[in-house]
C-alpha cells in the first residue's frame, strides 16, 4: 500500500504503508526521505517529528493548483526558472510569501 498523499504518510507507514506518492519530496527528498527511513527502521518518534516538521510545507505546496507552487518553492530555492506555461499561472503573491517563510523555517532557502 502507498499513501496517495504527504499528509497522510505517516500514518499509513505506521500501518504498513511502504511509501508515498509525494509531492514534498520534490522540496525536500532529504527530509521526507529521513521519515521513511525512521519509520522502517521502527524510530516513531523521529518519524513523527519529521511528519509534523513536514506538515506545513505540504499545506503551503496545495494552497494553488499543483505545480504552480512546487514550481515556485524549486525556483525560490534556486533549483529551476521561475517560468510557467500556459495555462498555469504564477502563484499569488500572498501564498508566495508564506511559502517562502515555511522554506526558511525548514531551512530550505
């Protein structure tokens, strides 16, 4: 079983899930992977807290149509162009914002 959502991830490792289809993991592969990695080797807690650390930035990547703001957050970080083709749109700059302060709380940027 995988779990179709970063937010339920965890939860699902904990009843046997064996991985994610994620979005998160995009942003932050070392962290969501950190998580897996814990909760395989049977470590709830640093899997729980790597959950909960997680949790705000997989709300900030759904606050708009996905990808735009995974797009935004991998140009934020400098890893591609902040360039979009029709039909997306750029992400609104309140959500832009906010997510910027979820990556500098994550020590992402």
């Amino acid at each position: 079983m995988l779990s179709g959502d970063d937010a339920t991830a965890f939860p699902l490792f904990a009843l046997g899930a064996r991985g994610v289809i994620s979005v998160v993991s995009n942003v932050a592969p070392k962290e969501m992977s950190a998580m897996w990695d814990a909760a395989a080797a049977g470590d709830w807690q640093k899997a729980r807290e790597l959950h909960y650390k997680l949790l705000p930035l997989g709300e900030g990547l759904f606050v708009e149509a996905n990808p735009v703001p995974v797009k935004a957050a991998l140009a934020m970080m400098g890893r591609l162009a902040d360039e979009l083709r029709p039909p997306l749109y750029p992400l609104a700059e309140q959500h832009r914002d906010k997510l910027r302060g979820t990556l500098r709380d994550l020590r992402l940027l």
